[in-house]
C-alpha cells in the first residue's frame, strides 16, 4: 500500500496509465587469498523503475529509495520526459496474462547458514586446490557471491505480481607452472542448496581445469573435425540466438532476417527458452508482466519464432513471447533459461566418433572477435588434440575461424553431457564437421 501514493498522484498529474517495477536485493561477497578473508562486502539494494503514459507519449524515470518525495519526482519525471519524447514505437501498460505459473526458486535455508561456514569453505577450497598436485604454484583467486532478489511489478491495470530468487556462486582459480610455462585455470559452484555444495569436487575440477593445460603448443593450421566443449557451445548458442531478438529483424540487423519456418541450423540441433523448468532461472512472468512459457526457437534445425517484447510483438501484429528484459529505461529481449536439447552420445564417444580432430575447450573474445554483421569470427582459444579417437596433447596459442551460421549447420552430433552455466544456459557437447583452426 505505501506506493499507493505514486498512482494516486500519477492520476492528478494526468498521467492515463502508469507501472511501478521494483527490484530488491541482498548481497554478500567475499574473497580469500592466502587463508585471509579480503574484499568483504554485505549490501542491501532497492531501485523502482516507473512507466507512464502522457498525451499519448511514454515518460520513464528511476529512484533508489521510497518516501513521498521520490513518489512526486517520479511522477514530474515522467511527464517531462513523456514531453520531450519523440519515440513513436507503440508502448503499453500491460493487463496482465490469463494464467500465470508460479515458480519457486527461493530457498529460505540458504541465508540460515552462517557466514563463518561460507568463509570456511573458501579457506577449505583453498587448501585442496593447492594439495591437488605439485605443479599448482598458486591459488589466484577465490571468491563467493550470494544474492536473494525480489522483483514486484503492478500498474494502473490492476496487475500485480511478485517474484523471489536466491542463489550462491564459489568461484576458485589457480595457476600451474611446469619449466618456463604457466598455465591458469578456473572452475565454479552454484546453487541454492548450501548442502550441495562440494569442496574437494571443486577444488579437483580447478585443478585439473589448470594441470591439464599444461605442455601445451600449437597444432598445425587447417581444417579439422572438431569436438566443441559444453563452454563454448554456450558461447556460440547465446550469440547465435541474439539474432532471433525481433527487435534486430527489425532493424535489419539480424542474421535470421526472412528465415522463419526455415532451416537455419543443422537437423540435430533444438535450441528453446525453458522458463518454467524447475531450474535456478525460472520465471513466470517477463520484466512487462507477459506469461512465460517453454518454446523452441529452433526445432531439428528450423527456426520457429522470433523473440518478442509487447512493443516489437504490436509492431510484427503478433503476441509477446515472453521475453521482455528492462535495460535501464529500454525494454528489450532476453531469454531466460536457454538450453541446447542433448543426444544420447557421451563426449568420449564423440571423441570415438571423430578419431582425429581437435576438441576446443574455450574461447575467448567473443564481442571482439565476432562480426554480429555477417556472422564470421575468429578467437583465441585452447583445446586438446583429439588422436585415434581419444583426447590428447594440450593445444596452446590457436585461434578457429570461421562463420556462426555455417557452425550450427555444420553439427553432424550432440552429445549428452550436458552443463548448466551461471547465465541461465545449458549445453552438451557437439561434433563440427570441419571448424578453420590456426597455429603453427
């Protein structure tokens, strides 16, 4: 009831229609190096994004706290930028969606765990990592993030709806040396179930992340059969789906412009948007109060659908999907919990499968060394030799090229070893039919 005012003055203001979005947020960090707790931090957030309509043109403003002052600044805000608006794209309050899912993804016990533990773990993970193996030289860094997050939207509408999540996230890195060469690594945890959390499981997948790398060197320059990491399937995936943001076909700048119900990507792919799956991710409604539902965006290669807010949704005369996302005053698309459909094939039958190849466990540069245009890339990246269908030596200093379209054409498997990422993505293993690779 205490922003009852900001309508209520909204209405004297001659405001017709009007959102408030609120975002709430707890946050704890902390790093440890060397056994001692550094860069500790505990903060509360609050910020309330308001929309309204005025004389046919839409106002936004923002504030960080609540009392009745903010409630009248964001009210005169609203008008004089509504005043000076000279955005002509439809925009709407939004009367809410027949039926809503309710997702639960806000797990109570988390906070109950005292923060001594977390610190703990952290010391503990330490500890283990460096105990791995006698080429460990140090432990980079180690650090947690945990945050709980409560988002409320409600308008002139009569539309109301909340949404509650928490998560935590134990990060370690290290740095291993064998002669003159070093290598670094990293790998994470995350969660909201503290109970699931395992320290030596980590500390062995940095460890390893890092060793393994180690006598790497370059692979001769060619075109070769290639095994793609679940790491970089994510990647590529979330840039690929990009440009399925309807706003980008809008704008000609998208990579799918004219290719719906056609075949963008290989048969075996299925890439979809899974928001109500019970995941760390799940949502069921987006940032303008649109129900969210599981769809393909690719289906056996075929793309179904472009992604849409309710202002490009107005602009194509087709219905929101869902994926409205608040960038500061633009609304613009994200997905929420994108996922590559798996196969049935482990990553070492892949390997069996390709025989002689190379497998690419991570790229880097990904906005610069991608051209969103035509889709043609080129990274920095490391992997390993793939030699009589097994993984091999350690790649180093190699860089594959080629174009982001042709890639998804050209995935001959998928595997079934799936990874959940941080992001709100998920991935398996995939063989390329030939990726450009570039090295001695």
């Amino acid at each position: 009831m205490k922003y009852a005012k900001f309508f209520e003055l909204a209405k004297q203001a001659g405001i017709q229609e009007a959102e408030l979005y609120i975002h709430k947020s707890a946050t704890l960090s902390f790093s440890v190096f060397h056994g001692e707790v550094d860069n500790y931090s505990a903060n509360n957030g609050f910020a309330v994004q308001a929309r309204g309509l005025f004389n046919g043109k839409f106002g936004t403003a923002s504030c960080d706290v609540w009392n009745l002052e903010k409630a009248k600044y964001l009210v005169n805000e609203i008008v004089n930028n509504a005043k000076v608006s000279e955005n002509d794209d439809p925009v709407f309050i939004f009367e809410g969606s027949p039926k809503y899912k309710k997702c639960n993804n806000f797990n109570k016990e988390l906070g109950n765990v005292p923060t001594e533990e977390k610190i703990n773990k952290l010391v503990e993970l330490e500890k283990e990592i460096k105990a791995f193996d006698n080429r460990i030289a140090e432990v980079s860094y180690l650090h947690y993030n945990e945050a709980s997050e409560e988002t409320i939207l409600f308008n002139t509408k009569g539309l109301k709806l909340t949404t509650k999540n928490n998560f935590f996230v134990y990060v370690g890195g290290a740095v291993a040396k064998q002669g003159e060469q070093a290598k670094s690594g990293y790998d994470v945890f995350f969660g909201n179930d503290f109970s699931k959390f395992d320290v030596k499981d980590l500390a062995k997948k940095v460890a390893e992340n890092t060793v393994n790398q180690l006598g790497g060197e370059p692979c001769e320059s060619n075109n070769y059969q290639a095994v793609l990491s679940p790491d970089v399937v994510s990647s590529f995936m979330e840039f690929y789906v990009g440009s399925a943001d309807a706003e980008e076909v809008q704008k000609k700048s998208s990579l799918f412009i004219g290719k719906l119900n056609e075949k963008v990507a290989s048969s075996k792919v299925t890439i979809e948007d899974r928001p109500l799956d019970k995941t760390l991710f799940a949502r069921g409604f987006d940032d303008e109060g649109v129900a969210t539902y599981n769809k393909a965006i690719i289906k056996g290669g075929k793309l179904q659908t472009y992604l849409y807010n309710l202002t490009t949704a107005a602009k194509d005369g087709v219905t929101s999907t869902g994926n409205a996302s608040r960038a500061g005053g633009k609304m613009g698309i994200n997905t929420f919990y994108l996922t590559m459909k798996p196969g049935k094939k482990s990553q070492e039958e892949l390997f069996k499968e390709v025989g002689n190849g190379v497998y690419i466990t991570d790229v880097t540069g990904m906005h610069a060394g991608m051209n969103p245009q035509s889709g043609n890339f080129s990274l920095q990246s490391t992997g390993f030799l793939i030699k009589d269908g097994k993984k091999d030596r350690p790649l180093d200093i190699i860089t594959v090229s080629g174009n982001l379209m042709q890639l998804f054409k050209d995935i001959i498997e998928v595997g079934s070893d799936v990874r959940v990422f941080p992001g709100g993505s998920a991935a398996p293993s995939v063989v390329i039919k030939k990726i450009a690779v570039s090295g001695k």
